[in-house]
C-alpha cells in the first residue's frame, strides 16, 4: 500500500486551529514630532487655507481714490465677495451662492485699458441698456434712474474725510444710494456744467451697452473718471462685490498737516464695519 504524503500545516495555522490566536506584529513608533515641525505644518495649512479665501472667496482691497465718496472714502479697506459673480459650475455652484450682477451693485473690476488697476464703481447700465446722461439726471432707457441726489463741497476737503454736505435733494421714489456733486457746479443754467473733458460716452447722445458689458459709475460725479471717459466693463474684467470697510486708515497729505499725527490717531473708528450699498 502507497503511503500518502504528510501535510504539514504551518505554525500559525496550526494554532489558530486550537482557538489561539497569531501574536500581533509589534508596531515600531516613529520619532516624535518637533515643536519647529508642528509650528511649520500648522503654517502650511494656515496659507493654503488663507491662499484659498483670497483665491476664490473674498479678499481685501484698498480704495485710493475719492471718485466713490461718501459711499466709500480714500484710506477705506473694503472687505469684498469675490463667488457671488462667479460662474455657476456643477461643484462650486451648489456650495457658494452666485447670481447675476444687478443695476446698483458696487463693484470691484480690473481696469479694461490696463488689467493690473483694480477699480471700485457702481453698475448703472447693464448690457443692451440705453444709458443717457443729462446734467445730473441719469436715464436708463429713456425712464430716470431715481437717485438721491447730494451737494457737496469738493474742493478744500481733508484727504480722506468725508466730502462735506451742502444739500440734501429728497429721495426719489425707488431711490436705493446717494450720489455726490459739486457745489461749484450747481445751477448755472448751463447744460454742459457736469460735462468734464474727455467724457464721451452717453453725454452728449444715448450710448447703447453691448452684450456682456457694464457701464460704471463712481457716486462723486464729479470726481470720477469712469464709464463715461473710457467706455464699459467686460463681465470678464469683473471680480468681486463690495461687502463692507473692515479698516479705514486716514492717509497723510501733504497739502495737509492736520493729517499727521500717529497710527493710533489717524484710524478712522467710525468708518470700520460699515456696509458698502
């Protein structure tokens, strides 16, 4: 008779087959981490996570300019929406809230005669819009625009400080802003008395906004250069809707020496925290 080969069960086997279970492999612990790695990692982190804010959410600009007082002034920090006017994706679309920009929106946009320059305006002609400017009057295809219409002293004002009123014009029914104009361009009887050199867009004849464009405007109507000077805004040259000033810091003027003074001195408190409409 042919005697059968012996099995021979490995170790293990043989002993899981009584009920006893294989030791467990013993796990080596790595070097412990130091504190400059932990520092570090938690670095990286922070400026992804801040990278991806600023990236894709919000960001802050700085206003340099008085084309905007006294909705926004110089030295103004403005804490802005940048997803809001983003393009609506099958991911991002359903997570951020976006809708289309609207007449009144305060807008932060690239230059479209030079990308580099970032500006703030208010959106008043949306495209396909026929947009009129007549004196102060403002007409969106030929209906007034109701804004609440202020005088203001431009000229001998702090750099940075409000403009100072002279009169309040009442609000139109439907009016949601302000705009600001010069006394020493009021009422002379002349039709051409908020008409600037350079402007050629909708002052002397209506101006039709091409699809995909925006005609902005700053709401010191008199000390702004904007649609009206150098034409409309691409919708692809916009970037972010002003929320509100997160820090509002009074810069140093020459022509000024009551504008000195320390840090301390020179942060405008009543400013921080305001909305921007």
């Amino acid at each position: 008779m042919t005697r059968q080969p012996e099995i021979v069960e490995p170790r293990q086997n043989r002993e899981s087959s009584t009920g006893a279970s294989a030791p467990a492999q013993a796990t080596i612990p790595g070097p412990p981490k130091s504190l400059f790695r932990e520092y570090f990692e938690q670095l990286v982190v922070t400026f992804i996570m801040a990278l991806f804010l600023m990236t894709f959410i919000a960001q802050a600009v700085q206003v340099p300019t008085g084309s905007m007082q006294n909705t926004i002034n110089i030295g103004d920090q403005l804490f802005v929406n940048k997803f809001i006017f983003g393009r609506n994706t099958p991911v991002i679309g359903s997570l951020l809230p976006a809708r289309e920009i609207r007449r009144g929106d305060i807008i932060v946009f690239k230059l479209p005669s030079d990308p580099k320059v970032n500006y703030v305006k208010r959106v008043i002609g949306l495209p396909g819009d026929e947009v009129r400017v007549q004196r102060t009057d403002v007409l969106i295809n030929n209906k007034l625009l109701p804004e609440q219409h202020v005088t203001v002293k431009l000229a001998g004002h702090d750099r940075g400080a409000a403009l100072p009123i002279v009169r309040t014009d009442p609000a139109p029914e439907g009016a949601r802003w302000r705009v600001y104009y010069d006394d020493e361009k009021d009422e002379d009887g002349t039709g051409d008395i908020h008409i600037a050199p350079g402007m050629k867009f909708a002052v002397r004849e209506p101006f039709r906004v091409p699809e995909g464009e925006y005609f902005v405007m700053g709401d010191s109507r008199d000390n702004s250069l904007d649609s009206r000077f150098w034409g409309t805004v691409p919708r692809n040259n916009i970037i972010a809707r002003a929320l509100y000033v997160h820090w509002s810091f009074i810069p140093r003027d020459s022509d000024n020496p009551s504008s000195g003074g320390n840090l301390f001195s020179r942060i405008n408190w009543g400013r921080l925290g305001s909305a921007v409409k």
